[in-house]
C-alpha cells in the first residue's frame, strides 16, 4: 500500500526512535518516586523518638493530657460535686447534675471524658516508656524521663481505680487495631501491684528535682503513699473488692506511713507553709507546698494551657470584675465566674468561725473597685460562699493561672497522721490545724486509732476542700451514704464505683 | 508561421510537451458539502482501484489529480454514505454527501479516546451545550442542574463564588467524598463541585460518563462519575473574534421574614421569657448588660421610635457581570483559541464581592505531513472575593444603627454583630491564582497506530488576609485585636501515554485497542500566621509584627501523594452490529499501605444494534433501536493521605516560665465547636483499601420517525463495599477513631430522557427534552455493630448511628445512618398535635414543663408511659423520590425561546424554622388561642427533634427562561453572527414548603437565612 509506505518513509524523516525514545524517558524520569511517602509534616513513629529532646517533648506530652478541658475541670465533678462539699449550678446539664443526685449511669458524658482522658494521658506515658530504653541516651536523662512517665503512669491507673474500680491497665503503647481491646484486670490485687510497682519504679529512677507542674522522686514518693493509704483504708472499711488485696491493712498503712515518712522527712525541698495565703497565691506555683502542682498558664492560647477553673468555682455576680478583700486590707481584682461548683452549706459551716481558712479562703463578700462592698452572701448578691483557691489577680478575660494542686505537702501530712495515727501523726495533723488558726488537738487520749483517722478523714475534707480529693476520702472509708444524702441507700457496689462508660462496654468485646 | 530561432521552436515543443504531460494527469477540484450546505472537512477521497487518495480541508475544498477521465472518486465520511463519483469530463465536482442515519454522527469523548456515538456500549450522557442557561456564572457545576438525567445537581447558596454539589446516580460513599472527576481535555484536574478555573464560555462540550463501563478506565477515581470537559478549539478558516457579555440583575424572590411591628415583637418576646419563667426584656428598665429596652407601651404610644430596617442597610440587589472575548482561528496546520474571561459576582450583603479574571490560550500543530499533531491548553485565572457574608439583617429594630453621628450603637459592651461596623472596620480578603497547562503530541505511528502523550500540569493558590478589630469582633475584643494571613498552594502533575490501535477486518471485525500508563504526583501545603494584641488597628493585618511578639502563632502543613496506573481498552464490533468493550485499569497509591497498595478496576460491556437486524429493518419503525449492558467495578480513594501512618500529634505544656512544645501519640482529629470537645485519632491503619463500587448498568436507545424521536432508558444498581469509615474505638485505647473498610451501600435507579423534534418547519419549530431520574439508596451496612458503636432503635431493633452536624436550638442531630434505610434519614419524635389541659399531658406520658398546656405532644411510641430516647423513630427522608426536568425550545424565524423547568420531588426537609420566626410565632398557642397547630411561646423550651418540623420538600421550578433574537446578514458591519437575549433564572417556585426555598443541602436540613435570588441577564453575543 502506498500510504502506508508514504507514512513508514515520514516516520525515517522524522526519526521516530528518537521522539518515542524521548517520551519514554520524560516519562521514566517523573515515574521514578517510588509510592513510599514519607509524611513531611507531622512527628509519627517513623520520625520521632530520635534524640533525648524528643523524648523531652514526649514526656511533656504526657504531663500535657491532666490539662485537657475534658480531665482537668472534669475532675472536680466527680470529686467535689459527688460529695458533701459543693452542688452544681440548676442549669448545668443533666450530666453535671447526676453526680451531685448520685444517678451517674454509664451513658454520662462527663464520666465518659474523665475515663477517656486517663486513658489518653497513660497512652502518652507508655510512648515514652517503650521508646526511650535503648537509644543510648545518657544514663540520667533516661532515668529521669522513665521515672516521670512511671510516676504519670500510675497517678493515671490510680485515678481509673478511685473512679472505676477495676479499669483496664494498659501496660504498652497503643498502635495497632488488635491492641485497642483491653480486657479489665482479675482483681484488685492486679490493679495496685501494678500501680506499686510503677511508682516504686519511679522512686528508684527519680532524684529530689522540683520542676513546677512536673514530678520528681519526692511526688512518686507521696504518690505511693496516698495509694497504699487508700488501699488500707478501704479493704479496712470494707470497700467492695478490696478484699482481694493480699496485703494486710496494718502492712499497707505501714506502707503509707513510710512512704509519707520519706516526704516529710528525707527531703528539704518542700515544706509545710506556714502562710496559708501563700498556698493558693497563684503567683507562687512554686511555694513549698507544692510537690506536685498542674502548670497552666494565662498566656496560653487556648484553654488546657491556660485554666479557667477560676469560672467553674466563682459565682456569677452580673458579669463584672468584682475586688475580693485580702487580709491586709488590700484587694485582689477578678472576673466573676460561671457559679458551676456552689459551695454547699455543710461544708461551710463544718468550719469554725475562725477558722481561717473560712475566714480567708471562702469568699462572701465583694467589693468594687473602690473598696465598697458591692454584695454580700447574705444579700443575695453572691449566691454562696465561694473558695479564693482558684483567683488569679492578674486574670486577662477567662485567662487565668489557675491551676489544680495535684500534691500538697499539707495532704502527705494528713496522710502520714491518718496512716500512723499515733503522737508522730498528732505532730502532723496540729500543724494543720494550727496554721489555720484553730485549736490543736491536745493528746490522743481516749482515742482508738480509727477515732482518731476519722479525725484526720474531717480535717483532710476542711483542708483539702475544693482541691479534687473528698469523694476519694469518703469512698476509701467507705463513707459515702452516711456523709452525701443524696447517695444514702445505694449499695456498697455503686458508691464505691463509677460504671465503666457505656461507650467503652459498646466497643470493646473484651468488656461488658 | 516564420521561425526565426529553431532553439525557441525546441523549448516551445519541450514545454508543450510538459503540458500535454501534465494533462495526461487532470486535476480534479471541488466541494463536499452535506444536505443542508454544510461544508465538510477531512472527507476522504479515493481514486478506486488506486493508492491516490486526498481529504479535504476545512471548508470542504479537495484537490486530486487522477490518471484519465475514467477515474472514478471514492468520498466518505465518517456518519455519511459512501459516494462514488465517475470524473468524466468535470474539473469541478460539487459532492453532497447524505446523512447515514444508522452511523450516527456524534462522536463522544470517553477516556483516553472518543468513540462513535453509535458504537456506545456504556451510558454516557452529552451535555447540550446550547441549553444551559445563559448567565455569568463562576463555574459550569451550577448551570448543569436538570440537564442530565441521573445527575442531581444541587446549589444551595447564591454567595459570590459559591459551588453547587453534583451527584452523579446518588452518593455510593460515607466518607470518601462523592464528588464526580472532571477531566478537561483529557486532564483529569480534581473533583466537581467548584470549577471556577473554567470559564463556561470555553466550553465547547462535556460528556458525563455513569456507569462502570464508561467510568471504570479512571479506576480509582471513577466510582462517583467522570465528567469530560473539551474546551473550544479554533474550527473556521478565517480569524474570527467573538465577544460575549452578560449582565445580571438579582433580586429575592419573597419578601425577608422580619420584625416590622416593635409593639408585635416586643409583645411575643416578653410573652415568650414569662412563660420560660425569665423576666420580660421590654419593661422599659436595663437588662443585666446594662442595655436599655423599651417597655410596650413606649413602643406603642410612640416615645421610642426608632424602628431600623436593618436588611435595607444590610442587603442590595447584587449585579453581575461577564465579559468573554475570543480569538479563534485555524490553518490547514494549525488550530488556535484565545479566550479571556472576566467575572464579577455581588453577593446580596454589601461590599461580599468575587471578581475573576480567566484567559484560556489553546494551540494545536500539525506537523510532520500533518502525521504528528502537538498542542498545548494553558489557563490562568485569578481573582479575589471579600468576604463580607453573615451581616445581621436580623438585627433588633429598636435600635439604631449609629448614636449619634457617627459611632456606632451598639447594643451592650459585647456587641458583635453591628453590620456597618464590620464592613467598614473588619477585613477578610481572600485572592486566588489557578494555572492549568497541559502540552501533547499525537503521534500516527502507522495506519492504524496512534501514540498519545499527554503532560499536565495544575498550580493553585490561595492567600487569606484578615483582620478583627478590638471592639466589634469576638475574636478582636477577646484578644485585643487579632489579624493573620492564611496561605495555601497546590499542585499537581499528571503524565500520560497510551497507544490506540484500531482497524477493520474483512470489513466486518472492527477492532481497536488501548493501552498505556498514567502518573499523576499531587502536592499541597499551608502556612497560617496569626498575630494578637495590637498597639495601632491603622494597618490590620498588613503587619503582623506588631502584635504582642509573645503570642503570635504560625502553622503550616505539607502533603504529597503519588499514585502509578495502568489502563487499557478493548472495542470488538461485529457487522457494526454486534459491539462489546472491555477495559481496565491498575491503580497504585500512596495512601495506602503496602498490603494494599494497587487495586484493580475491570468493566465490560455488550452492545447490539438490532436496528442493523432485518428483522427490525422490516417492522419500519425504529431509526435506532440498541440494547446495551455492562458491569464493571470502579474506586474511591478520597481521603487524606497518611491514614497508614501513625501521627502524632503536638501541644504545650508551660514549664520553666515558658510553653515548651509537647508531642506525642494521639492528635486532635476534629473538635466539636459547641461543647470543644476533642476527637482524638492518628492511630495508623496499614491495611487502609479503596472504597470499591460494583456497577451493573442495562439500557436502550431508541429512535423514531426519523429520528425526530429519541428516548434513552438506563437501570442501574450500584453497589459499594469496603467504605472508607472512621470507626469508634473504645476510650481505654486513648483514641476516638480510626480510618478503617466497612459497610456497604446500595444505589439503584432509573434514568429517563425523551428528546423530540417535535416541529420543524423552516420558519419555526419546537422540540423538547424530558428527563426522569429515580435514584433509590439504602445503607446495607455499617459493619459490625460492636467494632463500629452503632446505636440501637429500641423500637425496632434498628442499628444506626448519627451523621452531620448538630441542630444548636435542638441540641441534636437529625439525620441518621440507618441500616436498610437510606442514607441520612431524619430521626426522632412523633408529635400529635398541641397539648390542650395538664391532663392531657400527663396522660400522654409527659412530665412537668413538657405536659404543659401549649406544649407539644410527643408521642409514646413503645407505650411504655413515658415519652423519652426510646420513643424516637425515622421521622423523614431528606432524599427525593424522583428528580425530573423539562427543557423547551421554540424559534420562529430570528427569535428563539426556551424554557426550562426544574423539579425534585417526594424529600422531606427538616425545617429549623418552622416556629420562632416572626412570620409564625404570632400564630402561637395562647389560652385565648388553642390552636392544634402551633405550642405556646416559651423562652428555653427544650426542643426535640420531631416531625412537626419535618415538611414535604417537593418543588417544581421554572428555573430558567430565555428569549433571544438573532442578529445575521449584518456583513457590512462586520459581523457575521449575533444574538441579543435576555434571560431569567428561578422565576417561579410551586411547593408547600414554608420556608424561603426548598432547594436545600443533601442532608435535607433548612438553616433559614435569606431568600434565593431571582436573576434577569440581558446579553448579547456577536461574532466578527
């Protein structure tokens, strides 16, 4: 055929070799990547963990998950709003109002964060512990950074256990699908063997090295000593379960006594303050007080790294910047707040009159700028007596740096008088009472060791008030119905647990 | 005859010679023109019994020198019978071809090719381009609503700019995107939905490919629909510049629904807070921010007057604008277009304003003999849109707009929502450039070989400036001023070859092939900078420096993915009978993990024209009459990339006095805006695969009384598996979801199109198209009902789970995935009127507030004697029955008219607005008032999601009307073609839907806002 011999002779001219070699090639050469991609954008296992920076970082990230909105403030819902210590606002949502009527079933939102939350904060503690062994940094920054994650570790698996009983323990990074089913452990035991071992871990790793809003071997210290108090106090007052620990009750408040001996002790870091003020100055994160405090700031940008409980415990007072009345005749300026936490009326008067950290610490009158009063509990302005724990003077709109006390020193103390309720414990517990103005207890005479930790127990509520802590002391004792009206004629199983979340029993087949 | 020089008596003979030579080669010219004059080019002419063979050009013109005069010439054309013409003596012919109405003369881009119209075995649909509705439109999606049966084209804003969704044969997918590709000139540029880099006037033509068989050689990206763009190419052998200008104007189509009565509304809004037990507002006295509100009676008897209307202030009635002048021309070698665009959009709020400027530059080369064909399609658009949308046209009438002269009233010290306030004070500026270039050469390696390969290039930015002033923003006045600058930039390459090899076999195999290899490497990044905290608002955010230097935040991020294909094709027709295609596809991805990196798309399909059939010829009565079926299995793979990657993610912690970076598994995946609740995900999936979705497609097309009659008819079922789904993981694992392959989707429907010439007279005619589409989709499963933490419907056992977003006045979501239901069905209370007495109430399982008179209600569904979560049921279906639309065209002598209605009918909609307007709360239920239709007025009532709010959807909308003139025989001016017109968009709306329009988003849910708009263009097109 001519054409095809016309084309076949354009095809030489036009060299087609040539044109098909050089498609090819251009081709070839953009074809070349390969489809591994590497993410350019974001840290993932592939690109993390290289240097001691980022096992630095990653431990941060850790500390970072108790400042989430949904584990931070959440926590006093259960543990002030569940108790004889505070009510909820009547408008907050039905949520909020089952702790305080005691009707948390396992749909509640709330329970379901705080459950969430632990799990989020143990997740980034285990990335650390399976990721810093073995990359051949120096001896001291792994043990250091191991002895913070093991600490933040178990302070996580011990909140599942004051909150939920028997909770999943989650002993490695989550990575893989196969590894997102947990089941929950056999007893009790399981539970605080872990907890123990983690913190005595810690303790081990961990030199006396204060940091504001990290945790040193002094915290991982009073940390174990808070668990072993709680064990102790709870299988003594027979708390559902608790039975199953193998420990006697006498050995385990040995345990927490010696422990809490270690903190007030063999240290010199941090001390009782003898200026009550200075505790809650949020200015002072640094007091001697605090051996293990949350650090939240106001110049953060979005809530977590600034703290707005500051809203949560003040009541609305028309929204205006009220002047709270300081000791020395001077003011300190805040926002008013959400009126989320109230105050309720047994606590207040659980106080006496001069007691100082009613006279001080609790709130019931406001002032303007000028130093008029403005209002007053009793005038109504104010709708309770609200807590100056959590005032920041120097506040930017909701911006506050208010941050919640993980540790006091005050608490290791009380933990120490309850743990050996002896005259080294009166010592202890004294000093409480003594820096806030009221009457010391003179001797134990007449006293058993459990009237006296029921002393301890009350002190601990007035002292520790608002500060995260009374529902964990009237479950450990066992005290819930006889203390909170509204949980009176529940069973011993439903005060002393919250219900595993709903969400957790709907999507993990290995719990229900 | 005296010679003089016998050496000129030589060279006369020798040229004589030459010239009887010659003759001995006559050369025959002439035109080949169709029936109706129409000149056509490339005709093939043959000399029988020879290899001499010529075509003709583009104005049909030929030249062939032929051997003596018994030459007979052999003309044909592809949709033409074949003609032979014996030379004789002629030296100009003058060959009028006829139509072969059996090869039909369309032919149809597919993908990597073009195919017979005829020939077609899978359903593909051609977008006439002279019916879409002539007016400035930013891209193409919104003018295809109604023009292609099977598609649903929705677009439910008139902002400056703003998109339409298109659906092509129903949503297959939950999460991977249902957004059909878009290839232009044979790049596939991204998905529909916002086109604006094509202007719609250098459309020349588009093709909606739908089931497998068409859609399935784009594998991976073909499971929602492929829609084939061509642009115009320079056709006429003469320069010819065509100018093109439309002018808009716009208008609502109802009156705004507002307060114009103060007295009314200050009467129902304290009615309404002393039934809610709060105290009225209008007591003439301050409210607890210090505003002053006046008491009724001040308001009745004239002491506060001010009564604002604040939508006049707010809105105007938006012009548009678009200018399109084009240079086209092309020589036997060349093809060339130069096109430049320039659009202007108002939107209804003052000083929302879109621009874009579009050039489109496209050249096509023969070279070689003309055996090699290159070209190149370069567009650039650019423009901007000030963002000055959501001004408070609601705003409270009682108070003015300034106090004074010139400040601004603002109604308490958080005021954040003065619309003069921020138009004048606030800045959001968002400007975009787009590049799309693509350069090939088309090589005819031999007869029947071709070689294709095509380099294509996409470039897109887009730079956000803002600026919120201290006072008269949220975000300003929080932070004391905060402006920032949002970039963002992508790009994609894509390179292409394939080899096409056609030809025909003892004339009766018709065969071709297709095969070749596609790379396509996609790249996107960000940088966001945001600055707080500043001394001097004079620059906005044209300095970001000088915001408090401690609080400034950046952002960026980077993506890339890379994916290899392979595709090919195969066409078999037997006796141009008999037609069948197979092809596929191998797609290789980046976003997956190894396991399942490549996946491969198959599809097949039959065709037979019976209409070839004696048995058919004899009934006389079919013009066309082909049946035609295929299956095939297509992809989806829209989801980000690095789902196979864990991703960390990053945070602060302050320690030592300073925030120090965090970072960590676990990164925050979305965040609810109501409560701030986090999601947390980056837990990796290796094992991620495509979405994948099987197609079976069967249908006819047929044609009578010569063709005056055409109805095509498709049923399809379309059937999605392994849905890319993020499930819940329980919360001990620290995450909320994770990226995963599960459940399946069924889409079935039938398509409709009747399209007649139903008279043609040469002074007038009318012709019309109906299309039909049903499209019937269900949610088969949602996977495993523990792994996925589905819901439970106690009444019936139902498995479902909640999709979209949450309604804030009823603190719910509405639609649900169900299993066996359609997809987004609405969910939740039925209601059985107005409680009229307490007992009433209490009676129908009620309690407290809710068993109030005036009160809703609520139906006890499991009678169980009490209304709560157990009680709610599927309340509605936000997914129309059938969609349908009708296009008529009328011209009698130089005027045309076309009319176009548009309908959907059988949704539901959920109206947000059904009570609290000021159109519906005066008909409250009041103790003097017991009405049955409407509960009583009550500030903080809890709404429920019921069934009182749901409304029948249906509409039918004469949605386009165009009248034009023809403007011709106006040569001495020059211009060789014109037309004046003017046209109008949304005119008239039939429904019972209460609301402004029922045309509202997929998930049938109703926010209110402002009315549509109707729109009157006048243009005129001129070609020179």
């Amino acid at each position: 055929m001519k054409n095809t011999l016309t084309i076949r002779k354009e095809l030489k001219k036009m060299n087609i070799k040539k044109i098909i070699l050089g498609i090819t090639l251009a081709i070839g050469i953009v074809s070349c990547e390969s489809l591994d991609v590497e993410p350019k954008g974001f840290y993932s296992d592939q690109n993390f963990y290289k240097t001691v920076d980022d096992a630095e970082a990653a431990t941060l990230y850790a500390y970072d998950a108790l400042t989430l909105v949904s584990y931070a403030p959440v926590t006093f819902y259960l543990t002030e709003l569940a108790t004889d210590n505070c009510s909820v606002k009547p408008d907050e949502g039905a949520d909020a109002q089952a702790f305080v009527n005691w009707e948390v079933s396992s749909q509640n939102e709330l329970l379901t964060q705080f459950y969430r939350s632990i799990y989020i904060a143990i997740n980034r503690a285990n990335a650390v512990i399976e990721n810093i062994p073995g990359k051949g940094f120096n001896q001291e920054d792994e043990r250091r950074l191991m002895g913070e994650a093991l600490f933040l570790r178990a302070f996580n698996h011990f909140n599942a256990v004051k909150a939920f009983g028997l909770a999943p323990i989650q002993k490695s990074l989550i990575d893989e699908l196969n590894e997102t089913t947990a089941s929950l452990p056999n007893d009790m035991q399981e539970m605080y063997a872990f907890i123990i071992e983690d913190l005595t871990t810690a303790i081990d790793y961990l030199e006396i090295n204060r940091v504001t809003g990290r945790a040193d071997k002094v915290a991982a210290q009073a940390l174990l000593s808070k668990v072993y108090l709680f064990a102790a106090s709870a299988k003594e007052s027979g708390v559902p379960k608790y039975n199953a620990l193998t420990e006697s009750v006498d050995n385990l408040y040995a345990k927490a006594a010696e422990y809490s001996g270690y903190v007030l002790n063999n240290q010199g870091e941090y001390a009782h303050d003898t200026n009550i003020q200075n505790i809650y100055n949020s200015e002072m994160p640094n007091g001697p007080e605090h051996i293990f405090i949350l650090s939240l700031d106001r110049t953060g940008t979005q809530e977590g790294d600034y703290s707005k409980l500051s809203k949560y415990f003040i009541p609305y007072i028309s929204g205006a910047n009220v002047y709270l009345k300081n000791t020395d005749d001077s003011f300190s300026k805040t926002h008013d707040g959400w009126s989320v936490f109230q105050t309720n009326d047994d606590l207040y008067n659980s106080y006496e009159p001069t007691d100082k950290r009613r006279t001080e610490l609790i709130v019931s009158e406001v002032f303007n700028e000028a130093g008029t009063s403005i209002g007053t509990v009793a005038d109504e302005t104010i709708i309770y007596p609200f807590t100056r724990k959590y005032v920041d003077p120097n506040f930017e709109g909701d911006k506050t740096s208010t941050r919640p006390y993980l540790i006091r020193y005050s608490d290791i103390q009380l933990v120490y008088a309850e743990a050996t309720a002896n005259t080294d414990g009166l010592i202890q517990y004294n000093q409480i009472r003594n820096r806030a103005g009221i009457d010391e207890l003179a001797d134990l005479g007449g006293l058993s060791k459990a009237d006296f930790r029921d002393l301890v127990v009350q002190e601990r509520q007035r002292e520790l008030a608002f500060e995260g802590d009374r529902l964990w002391d009237l479950r450990r004792k066992n005290i819930v119905q006889a203390n909170v009206t509204e949980a009176a004629g529940l069973s011993p199983e439903a005060v002393a647990f919250f219900p595993i979340p709903q969400r957790e029993i709907d999507l993990n087949p290995n719990i229900n | 005859m005296y010679i003089k020089n016998p050496k000129w008596l030589l060279s006369a003979f020798l040229f004589m010679l030459c010239i009887s030579a010659i003759n001995a080669q006559t050369t025959v010219r002439g035109v080949v023109s169709d029936e109706n004059n129409q000149l056509l080019p490339i005709v093939n002419v043959l000399e029988i019994g020879t290899n001499n063979g010529a075509t003709t050009d583009f104005d049909g013109n030929f030249e062939i020198k032929v051997t003596n005069k018994n030459a007979v010439l052999e003309f044909s054309f592809i949709g033409y019978k074949t003609q032979t013409v014996v030379v004789g003596d002629q030296e100009n012919l003058n060959v009028i071809l006829t139509e072969d109405v059996s090869q039909l003369e369309e032919v149809v881009i597919v993908g990597y090719g073009s195919v017979k119209k005829s020939d077609l075995t899978g359903s593909v649909s051609s977008v006439d381009m002279k019916n879409l509705p002539s007016k400035p439109a930013n891209s193409i999606d919104g003018l295809l609503q109604g023009q292609v049966a099977g598609v649903q084209v929705t677009s439910s804003s008139d902002d400056p700019g703003a998109g339409a969704t298109i659906r092509i044969r129903g949503g297959s997918s939950l999460n991977g995107g249902n957004d059909p590709l878009v290839v232009v000139d044979g790049f596939p540029i991204g998905y529909a939905g916002d086109l604006k880099q094509i202007s719609p006037q250098d459309i020349a033509s588009m093709e909606v490919l739908k089931d497998a068989s068409a859609s399935a050689i784009y594998g991976s990206r073909g499971a929602n629909g492929v829609i084939m763009i061509t642009t115009k190419k320079g056709s006429k052998h003469k320069t010819e510049i065509s100018v093109s200008q439309q002018t808009t104007f716009s208008e609502f189509t109802s009156e705004l629904n507002l307060w114009r009565d103060p007295v009314l509304m200050a009467q129902i809004s304290n009615e309404s807070r002393i039934n809610g037990g709060f105290t009225p507002l209008y007591i003439g006295a301050n409210d607890p921010n210090g505003v002053y509100y006046p008491s009724v009676t001040e308001l009745r008897n004239g002491t506060w007057t001010t009564n604002t209307k604040w939508d006049d202030i707010v809105f105007r009635a938006p012009i548009s604008n678009n200018t399109n002048v084009a240079i086209r021309n092309q020589t036997d070698k060349t093809q060339f277009s130069l096109s430049t665009t320039y659009f202007t959009n108002q939107g209804v709020y003052i000083e929302d304003d879109y621009k874009k400027l579009n050039i489109n530059l496209n050249v096509v080369h023969k070279i070689y003999n003309d055996k090699a064909t290159v070209g190149t399609n370069v567009i650039y658009s650019k423009g901007n849109k000030n963002n000055n949308g959501g001004l408070a046209y609601w705003r409270n009438p009682i108070f003015p707009v300034y106090n004074g002269t010139d400040d601004y009233y603002l109604i308490g010290n958080q005021d954040y929502s003065h619309p003069i306030a921020l138009t004048e004070k606030r800045s959001n500026q968002n400007n975009f450039k787009d590049f799309i270039g693509s350069a090939f050469i088309d090589v005819q390696l031999l007869p029947s070989l071709k070689l294709k390969t095509q380099l294509n290039h996409k470039f897109g930015s887009s730079i956000t400036d803002y600026y919120n002033p201290k006072i008269y923003t949220e975000d300003g006045n929080f932070n004391n001023g905060s402006g920032g600058i949002n970039n963002w930039e992508s790009s994609e390459t894509v390179a292409e070859s394939f080899l096409t090899f056609s030809k025909t076999y003892n004339d009766i195999h018709d065969f071709s092939a297709m095969g070749g290899f596609s790379y396509q490497y996609y790249q996107s990044r960000s940088s966001d900078l945001k600055a707080y905290d500043f001394l001097n608002e004079s620059l906005g955010n044209g300095n970001l420096s000088a915001g408090n230097p401690d609080q400034q935040s950046v952002a960026n991020s980077f993506t890339e993915t890379v994916m290899y294909s392979g595709l090919g094709r195969l066409n078999y027709t037997y006796k141009s009978k008999y037609l069948a295609t197979f092809t596929m596809r191998a797609d290789g991805s980046s976003k997956f993990g190894a396991n399942n990196r490549w996946a491969y798309f198959p599809s097949g399909a039959l065709g037979w024209k019976m209409h070839q059939e004696e048995f058919i010829k004899e009934l006389d009565i079919f013009n066309e009459l082909k049946l035609r079926s295929s299956y095939g299995i297509s992809g989806n793979q829209g989801i980000s990339p690095y789902l196979i990657n864990s991703r960390y993610g990053q945070d602060q912690y302050y320690v030592n006095g300073r925030f120090q970076t965090t970072i960590g598994p676990g990164y925050v995946i979305g965040q609810d805006a109501q409560s701030g609740k986090k999601s947390w995900g980056g837990i990796p999936n290796p094992d991620l695969k495509w979405e994948t979705t099987s197609q079976f497609n069967i249908g006819a097309d047929f044609a009578f009384f010569n063709r005056a009659l055409k109805v095509t008819f498709d049923y399809y079922n379309k059937y999605t598996t392994d849905l890319l789904r993020e499930r819940l993981l329980s919360p001990s694992s620290s995450y909320d979801r994770m990226w995963v392959n599960d459940g399946e989707i069924e889409n079935q429907g039938v398509e409709l199109t009747i399209d007649a010439n139903i008279i043609n007279k040469t002074d007038w005619g009318i012709s019309g198209t109906l299309m039909l589409s049903k499209n019937k989709n269900k949610v088969v499963s949602l996977g495993n009902a523990v792994s996925s933490g589905l819901n439970t419907d106690a009444l019936t056992g139902m498995k479902y789970e909640f999709s979209g977003s949450q309604v804030e006045a009823f603190r719910a979501v509405p639609n649900i995935l169900a299993v066996g239901q359609p997809i987004n069905v609405f969910y939740g209370y039925k209601v059985d009127g107005i409680i009229q007495s307490n007992a009433e109430g209490l009676a129908a399982g009620l309690t407290g507030d809710l068993a109030q008179p005036g009160e809703f209600k609520y139906v006890d569904l499991n009678e169980d004697g009490v209304i709560d979560q157990d009680d709610r049921t599927i309340i509605g279906n936000p997914n129309p029955d059938f969609i349908a639309s009708l296009n008529l065209q009328g011209r009698y002598k130089k005027f045309d008219i076309s009319l176009f209605f548009n309908g959907s009918f059988g949704q539901d909609i959920f109206n947000t607005k059904a009570f609290g307007e000021p159109s519906n709360q005066p008909l409250r239920w009041t103790q003097d008032n017991t009405t049955n239709n409407y509960p009583s007025l009550r500030d903080g009532r809890n709404l429920s999601m019921s069934d009182w709010f749901i409304e029948n959807g249906s509409f039918l909308r004469l949605q386009n009307l165009s009248v034009g003139y023809k403007l011709d025989n106006l040569s001495t001016s020059g211009i060789t073609n014109g037309r004046v017109f003017i046209n109008g968009t949304n005119l008239f709306t039939l429904t019972n839907f209460k609301g402004y329009d029922p045309e509202v988003g997929t998930d049938g849910i109703y926010w209110g806002g402002y009315p549509k708009l109707r729109n009157w263009t006048i243009g005129v097109e001129l070609t020179f």
